[in-house]
C-alpha cells in the first residue's frame, strides 16, 4: 500500500484558502492555493495531502450541506480536479476528509424532514422521534454527533443512507481521480456500514492497479485501534496515544513514556498489540495545539520531530507547523489552529524535517523506518534510543536503523553494545549521508536528533 510508505502533509482548506468562517453563498476559486503549494511539497517529499471538508457546508466544513458540490467558498468541483491532477503531475496523492457519521441542519436531506416531518421520505436517513422536540424547536427530535445538534447524525443502518454514501464515494474518485479517504469520527461509524465501504475501496483499487490502491484512514481517539484497523474495514487510523506521548514526554523530561507506549503498540512481545499495523502518527493537526505552542522548551521541535518520523506508522505533517508556526487550542473554536499563509516560509527547522522525510523515503533505510520492527535500546529519562529493523525480502537487504534522541540542552554520549560497528550518519547536515564508526557510545550535542544505518 503505498500509504505506507508516504509522509502526509494536512491542510485545512476552509482556513488555508482564507475563506469567510460561516458560508456566504459567494462562489471564489480559493482551493486553487493548494495547488500553488505543490512545488514547494514535491521538494519537501510529501507524498499524499490530506484535506479536510471541502464539500459544501455552512460553517466549518463538518456541518455539510451537499456531499456532491464542492464549498462555493472554495470554488467550484473542477477547481478541485484541476487541484488534485496538478498535486498528482508533482507526485503527491491526495486524500479527502469523509464526513459521513452526521450531516449540518442545511444538509438537503434534513431540509425535507423540517419542511415535511412525518411526511418527508428522508424521515428515516436520520434518528428522528415525533414525539419530542429539538433544541431549535423542530417539532421533532433528532439525534446529533455527541450532543452537538448543529450534526445531524446519519441513520447508517439505512441501505438508502448507506447507498447515497458509497455513491458519493465512486463520484468523487472518477470525478476528481482522489486517492483515498480520512473517515471523521470513524469511532462512532457504523462497523457494516465501513465493511460496505472496504468493498467499495477494494473495488476502486482493483480498477485503479498498482499504485492506485483507495486507502481509507480512520478518525479514531480512544480504544483498541485493532477493531477498526483491519482487513475488512480500514487501512490505517489516528495515533492518538503516541501523540499525547510524543510532546508529554518532551514537558516532562520523561522519555520513558512515549518508550512506553511505542513498545506497547510495536515492540517485539507477544503482548504488544499493534504490531503489523501501520497508524496515522503526528504531531498536531486541526484539533489539537500546535507542537511549537504546546512544547514547555521550544526546542525540543527538532527531536520531537526526530522520535515522529523514526518510529512506526505513517507520519503526518499539519501545514505550517514544518517551520514551527504556532496556535494553540481556543475555548470556543478552533480557528487559531487553521490559519491562511501567503506562502510557504520554510526555515532551518523545514530544512531538517525535509533531511527526516528524505530519510524515511528513499535509499537503503526506507524500508526498515516504514515497515521495521521496533525495538527500544536504551531509554533515559531525557535521552532515547531505538532500533527499527527489517529482514531480508528477496533480492531487498535487511536494514537496521538506530534513532538516537536527546531531549535536553545538555550534550549527553549514549552506551549500547548496538552502537557498535559501521553506519551511515542519514542526517548530517549538508544533506549527503556520512559514514561513521562507533565503538559503542554516541555523542549526542543539545537537542541532537541521529538516524544511524548500520551498514
């Protein structure tokens, strides 16, 4: 699956074109912005863009009006074709945010219940009881998403809901040539309705052959990640708890946590649970605080960065923070998170996570640090050191990588028998691999992140 062997890049469309908060019925071209970003990805060595609700809603992109036009506040669905074939002439794939757990109030669907109630065929797209009220006085009750009656929840057990739905999905590979699917809140689908969904995805691939195989990447939280990442349902799904690990144990001084959790899902046990799979990790992305405003010590973006692309799963950036913009969660919105950028602004730090992205993509390493076991070798509380190692496959050679961490402004030299022999140093900084011999220990300057391949 080539997902697996991507670094995603997520933008936000509805706050990175700059378009007006709530929908003002204006049509504007603005998604064509991503596709003036596609150079500066190609050289950053993205290879598939994740972007949010692009479909046409009345606020925030969640709330979705009509799953078959794109947001006239973004332009139009050729604009969006022109977009996702100038990403795919750049070759970076793109993946679409599928909202298909609720609908907002203006859904065309939901329109007819209002107008119609009882009357209405689309009575039953929706949970709906007579006997009670909304909350915007309807004159009838609905269930919405966790409380939020702006979400309309989607009946999923509808064969006429879940119909729309795959049908949606085919229209949007033929008419836009999409590469796959981010399913929101895909803890609270309907798990038939997501085995329909496989055999869509299945069939999409099949007629697409190698290399255009339809991904689906859930939303997920909480829970056992295993349920939903599997055969019959998803290809991969949010890292949640690796994400809380990787800036909490940055904070804390506490490398053992994210150690810890990275062994629990990856490691060598019998007991490790998520060995095999292959999770959306990040950093940050719409909902969350960005990583250069939750990090206590700035500095440690570099090897927070470093431990995100060195372990399992597949990485994934959120626009701008690969120069370490900044937002932090509000109380009421999330706008803050989801500003627009002129251009983009690439500094020393994007000029780092493009030598990670390299490292992780091309040459002899690639495999071990996309498909490689995960192995911790020696854990401190500041300092870190993991393996990832792959077996011989045919005529491709096994690989051995050594991701080294310190999380401190201290230098500190690591000790492990395993860092002993041969390497080639992936991150030097003028961007041309080194050779290097070890004799069991490893200087590491402040904040030093290292990808050692043994050779």
């Amino acid at each position: 699956m080539w997902a697996y062997e991507s670094v995603f890049y997520q933008i936000y469309p509805i706050g990175f074109c700059a378009a007006p908060r709530a929908n003002d019925g204006v049509p504007a071209h603005r998604i064509t912005k991503v596709a003036d970003w596609a150079p500066y990805l190609e050289e950053l060595g993205v290879g598939a863009v994740l972007l949010n609700p692009v479909f046409e809603s009345s606020t925030h992109g969640y709330d979705t009006r009509d799953l078959a036009r794109v947001d006239c506040r973004l332009g139009t669905n050729e604009d969006l074709a022109q977009v996702v074939e100038t990403l795919h002439e750049h070759g970076i794939r793109v993946v679409l945010d599928a909202v298909f757990n609720h609908v907002g109030r203006d859904f065309w669907a939901f329109r007819d219940v209002r107008e119609h109630r009882w009357d209405s065929p689309y009575k039953d797209w929706f949970h709906i009881s007579f006997d009670g009220d909304s909350a915007f006085g309807d004159g009838f009750w609905y269930e919405g998403w966790e409380g939020c009656f702006d979400l309309v929840k989607l009946n999923l057990r509808n064969p006429a809901v879940v119909d729309h739905l795959l049908s949606c999905v085919r229209s949007w590979r033929d008419e836009f040539a999409i590469d796959g699917l981010r399913l929101d809140v895909a803890y609270s689908l309907d798990h038939d309705f997501m085995r329909a969904l496989r055999g869509v995805a299945d069939e999409l691939s099949r007629a697409g052959g190698a290399g255009r195989e339809f991904a689906l990447i859930g939303e997920t939280l909480h829970g056992d990640y295993s349920q939903l990442v599997r055969p019959d349902m998803l290809d991969s799904c949010t890292n949640y708890e690796c994400y809380k690990g990787l800036y909490s144990s940055f904070n804390s001084q506490n490398m053992f946590e994210i150690a810890h959790s990275l062994h629990r899902q990856f490691g060598g046990d019998p007991w490790c649970i998520y060995r095999g799979l292959h999770l959306l990790s990040f950093a940050d992305n719409h909902d969350v605080t960005r990583l250069a405003s939750i990090l206590t010590d700035r500095e440690c973006i570099r090897p927070a960065y470093g431990v995100l692309f060195g372990m399992p799963g597949i990485p994934c950036l959120y626009y701008g923070s690969e120069w370490g913009a900044e937002g932090r969660k509000g109380a009421h919105d999330d706008w803050d998170l989801r500003p627009a950028f002129d251009a983009p602004a690439p500094n020393d730090l994007t000029a780092f996570i493009e030598r990670l992205i390299a490292a992780r993509t091309t040459g002899p390493a690639a495999r071990a640090l996309c498909y490689g076991a995960y192995r911790n070798v020696v854990i401190q509380n500041k300092q870190l050191l993991f393996e990832r190692a792959v077996d011989a496959d045919g005529e491709r050679p096994a690989a051995r990588v050594l991701v080294a961490v310190n999380a401190v402004a201290e230098p500190f030299d690591l000790c492990a028998g395993e860092l002993s022999g041969g390497f080639i140093d992936l991150l030097a900084e003028n961007g041309t691999p080194a050779e290097v011999e070890l004799a069991g220990s490893l200087h590491l300057e402040p904040y030093e992140v290292r990808y050692l391949l043994a050779r």
